[in-house]
C-alpha cells in the first residue's frame, strides 16, 4: 500500500508544498514515514524527533489540520483513504525550516511562570486522591500541540492552555508555597477568562491531559471578580 504525503517546506519568507510517495509498512508511524523520506528521497527535509516514544513531545506536527505526535500516529489508516495527507508545522510558532518551529518563547514563559515547585521543605504527604488529580497535568510533555490548536491565542494577551495546565498542578500540590501568586498570574497576566471553553485543547492533547477541564477548575479557585478566593 502506498502513502502520498503533501509537506510543508521551507520558511516563512519561501514556502512550497512538496509531494512524496512511500510504501506503507506495517505500524508505520508519520515519524518513521519522515524518516524514509529522509533517507531515501530527500536528505534536506527537516523534522523534529528525539524519543520516539510519545514522552518528549518534539516531534508534534499537523496532520490534515490537526496536531499529532508524529511518532504515535500510524500512517495506516491514512493510507487506506487513498488520499494525500497534509503535513505542515505546528501552527501559532516562527517557522525554523520545513516541520521545525521555534519553541523557544515556551521555555522562556517557562521560566518566568516558575514552573516548578518552589519553596519546598520537610516532608509532605500527598494524599491517593489529590496526587490523582495532579497527575493529569503533571503527564503535559509540552509539545504544544494545544497551543497550536487554540484559537484564543491568536489574542496576544493570553497566556495559552498549556501554561494554565501547569499552573494548576502547582496550585493543587502541597509542596509549592506560591499558589496565590500563580493564580494571580493567571487572572491577571494570562487574562485566564478569556478561554472560550471551546475544548479544542481538550481534544488535541495526545496525553489527555484535558486543559480545557483544568482551566474550568482554575476558575473554581477565584472568585466572580476574578481575583483569589
Ligand atoms: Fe518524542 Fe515523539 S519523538 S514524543
């Protein structure tokens, strides 16, 4: 059975679609599909990988529209449709060259939003139930798949799904002493309620992550003025 890919190339500045043609093999993955290309058809295609595994998140892309992990997603049943497949850059970010965008904004809000536990000392017991709901947000692997999704981030302002997702494992674990501060953050630098509910990021986060749902529940933490209850 045969794939044919349509890829995005280039930069910003001289963009073009080029179409391949490969053979599908058995779980075949998009990521494995690039590789082929690479090796076999066109050594200057540029992608991201680094695990392959679905853990280190660099290797998201959209496929026909919407963010994947490339390494997880399974060319089969797109090539079954006997349809091209469009591959381009995760959207929302500067463009490096063909599927390669720059993340590097995420690892500087990163850092300004302190996301790590800060304040920590002695011995802290998390209860089943708490370290439950933390670790829906603690599986993010930043891939920003969906940020890339989100249709509020066009809004300059708002800080974006991923970010809240984080913000409210901090704000839930007992070890982080800055949860007032994090949620103020939230309201009032990441403008938290602007989302619009809409789930786009819900459906797109490749580890289930749920933001949408983690936002709502951000919002649970304030009070009808927005500000920390
Ligand atoms: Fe690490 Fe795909 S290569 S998540």
């Amino acid at each position: 059975m045969k794939l044919r890919l349509r890829i995005k190339r280039g930069t910003v500045k001289e963009e073009r679609y080029d179409s391949f043609e490969i053979e599908v093999s058995e779980g075949m993955t998009f990521l494995s599909a690039l590789q082929k290309i690479k090796e076999e058809i066109d050594p200057s295609l540029t992608f991201r990988q680094f695990c392959r595994a679905g853990i280190c998140g660099t290797c998201a892309i959209t496929i026909n529209g919407f963010p994947k992990l490339a390494c997880r997603e399974q060319v089969l049943p797109y090539a079954m449709l006997e349809e091209e497949v469009t591959l381009e850059p995760l959207e929302k970010f500067p463009v490096i060259r063909d599927l390669a965008i720059d993340s590097s904004d995420m690892v500087t809000e990163m850092k300004r939003l302190r996301s790590w536990i800060r304040e920590f000392s002695g011995e802290v017991r998390i209860p089943p139930e708490l370290s439950r709901r933390i670790e829906k947000s603690a599986d993010c692997i930043l891939c920003l798949a969906c940020q890339s999704h989100c249709p509020q981030i066009l809004e300059e302002e708002y800080l974006g799904p991923l970010y809240f997702a984080k913000l409210y494992r901090f704000l839930e674990d007992p070890r982080d002493q800055e949860g007032e501060k994090r949620l103020e953050i939230a309201v009032e630098e990441g403008n938290l309620y602007h989302c619009l509910s809409c789930n786009k990021c819900n459906n797109v986060c490749p580890k289930d992550v749920e933001p949408a749902t983690l936002i709502r529940e951000l919002m649970t933490y304030t009070d009808t003025d927005g500000q920390g209850k």
